[in-house]
C-alpha cells in the first residue's frame, strides 16, 4: 500500500532506513580506527602521518555523525508524509464501501453500525493511526539491522558474546512484542473490557449524555463503573506479560555489562588493543540501542496495527453487506429505462412484503398501493406502522421482500438506483445536520449543479427560513455549525425548515417526487400554521408523499391512506375518510378534542377541526 501511495516516499524511507543502520555501525569502526591512533598521535604529535591518518578517520567520523542525524531526520519526514498519505486513502477506501452500497442496511444493522464507527474512530488519535505504521516499521526495522550488525561486530571480539546479545536482543524484542499487543488490544478496544470502559468514558464525557446524567445525578456512578473496570482489566494486562519483558531486558542488560567487563579485563591484559577495544564496546552499546530502539517502536506498531486490524473488520463488514444488496438484486445498474421525467403516471407498490435484515416480523405484508403522479397523498398510521419503511423502500434503500414497485409500470429494479434518487427530494424526520454555510445546505439538494442564488433565496423563503438566515452573522456564508468561526447553530425546527428548502432547491431543479417525513415534528405552532398555509402551494403538480402525525397537515393531501398491519386500511379524502367514520376519523378527532377548548389559538389549531 506503502509504495501505491507514494512510490518515491517509500524509496525514500527504505533507503533512509538502511543509511539509518549502517551509519552507526560504521562509526563504531571508524571511531575505533581514531582511537586506535591516539596512542601514535601522542607519541609522534599531530603533525606527522599517524596524526594525519587520525585527522581523516575522525572527519570521516564527523561524517557519518552527521549521516545518521541527516537520515534520522529524512526519514522521519519522509515516513511521516507517507503516513498521512495511507491514512488518507484508507479514509477514501472507508468513504467508498460506506457510501457505495445501495442500500442503507449497512448503516442500520447495529454491529455493522459500531464497527463503523469505530473505522472512523480509528484516525482520530495520532499515535494509533494506521499510517503510523510507515514510521514505526521503518524504526522497527532499523532497530533490528542494528541490533544484527552490532552482533555480527561484537562476534569478532568473541562469538559467545555476538550470540548472546543476538540471543537475549532478540527474546527482549519478542517479549516486548507480546506486551505491546497486550497493551495495544486493551487500549484500542479489541477486548470486550476495553469496549465497556470506551462506552462508559463517551457516557461520562459526551455532551450528547449531559442532561441525562446530570438529571439521574449519574456522574459519581460512571466515573466508579469506570474505576472499577479499569482497575481490573489493568491487572489483565499488566500481569504477566511485561514481567516477562522485563526480565527479558534485565538479561540484555546484564549481557552487555559482562560484555564490557569481558572487554576491558582484555583490553587491560593487552590481548586486544585500545582500537578493537572501541569498536566492540560501542557495538555492544549500538546492539542495546537497537534493542530499545525496536521495543519502543514495537510498541507503536502494534498499536497501529491494532487499529488498522480495527479499520479492515469495518470494511470488510460493509463490503459483507454490499456483497448481500448486490445478492439481493440491489446492484446499481447502469440505466436502462430512461427516468429523467418519471413519475408521469403513478408509482405503485405491488402486494410488497418487507422484513428487515435478520428480522422475521413482516414490516409490510401484501402491501397495495398507488401513488398517483402529480398529487399528493398522505400515509398515516399509528408508531410502527411501518410508514417511514415505505419510503426507505421508494427510495430503494431496501429492497422488498416479496413483490416489487414500478414507477409507470416500470420495476423500479430496472431502473439505476442513483438516477431514481435524483428524481427524489426528501425532508426526513431526522435531518442531516450539515455543518455547511446556510446557502450550501440548501445546494446540497443538487450538489453538481450550479450554485443558483435566486433559487435558494426563493427555496428558504418558501420554507419559511429567510428571515432566520438573514438574522445570521453572515447570512447565507455563515457555517451552520458553532465549531467554526463566525458559525452558528440553529434550533431543531430551523434545521427541518432548512431540510425543507434543500429538498424545494432539489425540486426547482428537477426532482419531481417530495417526500415530506413528518414535516412538522420540530416546528412551533405558527411554522408549522405556515407550512400547512403553503402546503398546496409547496406541492403543487408534484408528486408528494407526506407522512405525518400532525392532522393540520394531512388533511391538506388529495388523498389520505392508513396504513395498518402492513397493508393500507382506509384510503379517501379527508371528507371520505371522516364521513367512513373508520380509523382515520378516530384518530383526528383524539387530536382535535385536544383543542378543543383553545378556540382562540388560531394558529395551534390550524386546519385540525373538520
Ligand atoms: N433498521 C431497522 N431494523 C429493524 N427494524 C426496524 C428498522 N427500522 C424500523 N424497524 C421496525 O420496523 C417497524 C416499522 O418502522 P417505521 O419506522 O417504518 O414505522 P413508522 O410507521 O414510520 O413509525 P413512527 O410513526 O414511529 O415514525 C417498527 O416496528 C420498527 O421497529
């Protein structure tokens, strides 16, 4: 992946690497040749052939010094950038399998869900990110070629004492190894502990959690859950593994000294000369280095790898799910029915039967039902019913069970998934809050297209958010979120107004079905007045589709269905279905009695007596 993302960064950082090695162990020769001559220096003076000869070996010294500096440094940058560029591409790879399949079943299926989101949690620290790995390995590495070639110098001294630092170097780095996984699998939540202890801390810390702990005063209670998981899942890692790594290291120590002493009792006996003394003591203290080089690197690296193991199971997961959505005929097919001005007729749900993933309970059994183009029809049903499920269907974010949709008596399965969805506009209940400017929120409803001003300032004027965003610091320009400078955040019912005008911005520029999720849910009783005033107007010619629990709305559609026990109950206009006196009657009148007795709220009471 290394030499994908940046073939000359890889040269760079594997060159550098072998410089990196190979320099330090030079200069332990060279630095050996410099002392050797010392004692000829000191006799014969600077200015003799000896002297001169010294001169040379300690600039070639000096050299090499500055070598391993130089290397240090260049790789160190070069295996930086090549990280940020695998971190990047993984990022895009993520990107890709979460948005390419289908359908949304990915995104909805719980563990799929949290793996997931702990893909993308996986670049939010710096030391655990995947791209690390460039750094770390590169350091792995030289910290092994060191620790060999410092053996391999040390065996002409004597080879017991290469094979022993080989020997306890190489146990050190093993054990160094399994206490680093240890250390990497708790900290990066592979156990089961560790992902106790991530949810208790986003508990304790999120802001998402605050007003419920503060309610239930649950402050004291996480914090000790906390302690007292941690507490015990530190003994599972702090025993016994870096005991072992420990006592690994205490042996590479204890070689080393022995080594030394071996070295100087030598030295002192004149079996071997100051010069060959050098060499070998700064080999043994290179081979050390290289030791603690590779432990501390190895650590790093498996930290890494941990959350790089983490990023693979989140997309191997979508792409699991994709494999399933394209099993399940749910390919985005390349167009073989023109839609560009689809519905021109109805769209209709044939006897649609629709279970969720791993879920037996039918959502929708035998559903029929016509929408016809051009008008609007509203879907009623008490929670659960399964209204939302139907539009998920529409929007082919599943695919049903048994029988099938056509729009114009085309299966809907025939027809590209993308270029249906541009034929879509949508208000969901829970709208993405982007934190884009206010006019980019609302061009997000045909982001390809050319911004078109008028055409926002007519679609927040239609949703009855003009003023709002004319309030804001910058208008439109202002980034709708409080994270950014000069950004602000808007309320919940201003978010579904400005959901409102992207989904409007969508339909002025081609889309020809509005779907409208319950609408209202977050609007105050004089928005929601202005939406059920504008309601024809907004949907007029235009083939709308509105789920609402709100009577004030509903009532406004040409014509009503309820849905209940997954098929449609009652279907009619607001007049019919009252004058049926059936369920849809029933349930108006529960809201209506509600206010009843609030003759002079005008606005609240919108639409809602018959
Ligand atoms: N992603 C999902 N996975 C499994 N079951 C789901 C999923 N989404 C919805 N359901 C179930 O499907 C049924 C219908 O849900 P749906 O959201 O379509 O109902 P609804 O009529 O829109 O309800 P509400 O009025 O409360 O918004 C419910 O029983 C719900 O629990």
């Amino acid at each position: 992946m290394a030499w994908q993302v940046g073939p000359v960064l890889t040269v760079v950082t594997a060159f550098t690497v072998l410089l990196g090695a190979a320099a330090p162990l030079g200069l332990a020769g060279v630095v050996g040749a410099v002392v050797g001559r010392a004692g000829d220096v000191a006799a014969k003076g600077l200015i003799s052939p000896a002297g001169r000869s010294a001169l040379w070996w300690s600039a070639l010294a000096a050299g090499l010094l500055m070598v391993v500096w130089v290397a240090g440094s260049v790789r160190s940058a070069a295996s930086t950038a090549l990280g940020e560029r695998i971190d990047a591409s993984l990022q895009r790879e993520l990107m890709r399998a979460v948005g390419e399949p289908v359908g949304i079943g990915h995104l909805e299926d719980p563990r799929t869900a949290e793996l997931i989101s702990v893909g993308r949690e996986t670049f939010r620290g710096s030391w655990g990110r995947p791209g690390r790995l460039a750094s770390t390995v590169a350091g792995l590495v030289t910290g092994r070629i060191v620790l060999v070639g410092a053996c391999v110098l040390v065996a002409g001294f004597h080879p017991l004492l290469g094979i022993a630092l080989l020997a306890a170097g190489s146990w050190t780095a093993y054990e160094e190894k399994a206490a680093s996984r240890a250390e990497a699998s708790h900290h990066y939540g592979t156990t089961e502990v560790a992902r106790r202890l991530e949810y208790l801390y986003g508990l304790g810390s999120s802001p998402e959690a605050a007003k419920e702990v503060r309610i239930f005063g649950l402050a004291g209670f996480l914090r000790d859950r906390y302690t007292t998981l941690w507490q015990r899942s530190m003994a599972d890692v702090l025993t016994p593994l870096p005991r072992r790594a420990v006592a690994a290291n205490v042996v590479t120590g204890a070689v080393v000294v022995c080594g030394l002493v071996w070295i100087a009792v030598r030295a002192g006996r004149a079996e071997v000369t100051a010069g060959q003394a050098a060499v070998w003591v700064q080999a043994l203290m290179t081979g050390l280095r290289g030791v603690q080089q590779s432990a501390w690197t190895g650590l790093q690296t498996e930290l890494a790898l941990a959350t790089l193991r983490r990023f693979d199971e989140a997309v191997e997961a979508v792409e699991a799910v994709a494999t399933k959505d394209r099993d399940a005929g749910m390919t985005n097919v390349p167009a073989t029915v023109a839609v560009a001005d689809r519905p021109r007729r109805e769209i209709r749900f044939e006897r649609v039967s629709f279970s969720y993933p791993g879920s037996t309970a039918p959502v929708l059994d035998g559903l029929d039902l016509v929408v016809p183009a051009g008008r609007s029809l509203a879907i009623v049903g008490v929670n659960g019913a399964g209204k939302t499920t139907i539009i998920k269907l529409l929007c082919r974010m599943y695919e049903p069970t048994n029988g099938r949709l056509t729009v114009d008596g085309t299966d809907l399965t025939a027809v590209d998934a993308r270029g249906w969805r541009r034929q879509v506009a949508a208000v969901f209940q829970d709208a993405t809050r982007f934190p884009l400017t206010a006019r980019e929120s609302i061009t997000m409803g045909r982001p390809r297209a050319a911004v078109d001003q008028p055409g926002v300032e007519s679609a927040a004027e239609r949703a009855g958010i003009a003023d709002e965003i004319a309030a804001l610091p910058s208008a439109f320009d202002t980034p709708l979120s409080s994270h950014y400078p000069g950004g602000a955040d808007l309320s919940g019912g201003q978010w579904q107004k400005l959901s409102l005008a992207r989904a409007l911005y969508a339909v002025d520029h081609g889309a020809r079905v509005l779907i409208l999720d319950e609408p209202a849910a977050h609007l105050d009783a004089r928005a929601e007045a202005g939406l059920y005033a504008r309601f024809l107007e907004l949907t007029a010619g235009l083939t709308t589709i509105v789920i609402s629990h709100r009577f004030s709305t509903v009532r406004r559609a040409d014509s009503i269905v309820v849905l209940d026990g997954g098929r449609v109950a009652e279907r009619g206009s607001h007049e019919e279905l009252m004058a049926l006196d059936g369920e849809y009657a029933e349930m108006f009148r529960l809201q209506a009695e509600r206010f009843v007795d609030r003759t002079d709220d005008s606005e609240g009471t919108a639409g809602i007596t018959s």
